[in-house]
C-alpha cells in the first residue's frame, strides 16, 4: 500500500495544484497517464525562483524537483483516486531553468528519481531528460512532466 509506505517515510502529499493556463493537468491514454509540466507550488506559490547556477544552488533545485514529484502525485491521486493504481513511473522529463555555465542538470533530478524510488521501489524506476532551459514559467527553478502506468 503506497499511501502507508508514504505515511512511513514522513511525506505529505498536497493538494493537487489547478492549472495555470489552459490545459489539463493528467490525460490517460489507455493504461498510461499523461502529466502536463508540474511546477514546485508550495501552498499556492512558487517560493524559489530563478536560475541554478545564480540565485539558486544546487541543493535548492533538488528540493524544488522533490516538490515537484510530490505535486506531480497529488496530481495522479487527484486524477486516479489513489497512489495504489500506480503500476510504475515510466519517464519524467525535466526542466532546469539553468545559467548559461550551469552543466549538472541531471544532479537537480536526481533526489525526485531518488524519491520515486523510496516510495515505490521498482516500479518508481524510471526513464529519464534533465533538459537545461533559459527560463520556466513563474521563474520557476524546475518543471516536470510524467508517464505513469495506471490500473
């Protein structure tokens, strides 16, 4: 059970954040479920913003990715009912609003793979993008988008 296995590590997951433009937040195709990019709201904001590389360290944009992937579940539970249908994650691409002499994008992602992996073992295991952008929407550090395989 996911929802205990999270209750376990200490994660809260949020409410599920509305869209900002006009889009859908999840679209399921089949057994797959589609994300449209996930910002890291915080209660409605986005509390870091800028660049990694400049006004935001290395550490910090991890955190951002982490929030990211804990928005991105509130999104799923809000669209499924439950973490439990997750079957596995199968890709996250994401978005690192990057200095120009910023190269580790793929280190900013780490700690959200390294969280689907905690909560759901093997099946958090994923493909993955670290794509390093001039800027995001909001001045956002990240943004992300999933495939999930639901029941």
């Amino acid at each position: 059970m996911i929802d205990e296995k999270i209750k376990q590590l200490g994660i809260n997951i949020p409410e599920a954040v509305k869209p900002v433009g006009v889009y859908v937040p999840a679209l399921r195709v089949g057994n797959l479920l589609f994300l449209s990019g996930i910002l890291p709201f915080r209660e409605g904001k986005i509390l870091r913003k800028g660049k990694v590389g400049k006004q935001v360290s290395l550490q910090e944009a991890g955190e951002e990715a982490i929030q990211t992937v804990l928005n991105a579940l509130a999104v799923v539970k809000d669209y499924v009912g439950s973490l439990d249908k997750i079957k596995r994650c199968i890709k996250i691409t994401g978005y690192v609003a990057s200095s120009e002499e910023f190269i580790e994008q793929p280190k900013v992602l780490n700690p959200a793979s390294e969280l689907m992996v905690k909560i759901f073992g093997d099946r958090g295991k994923h493909c993955r993008v670290a794509v390093g952008v001039c800027s995001l929407p909001l001045d956002a550090v990240v943004e992300m988008d999933f495939i999930f395989e639901v029941d």
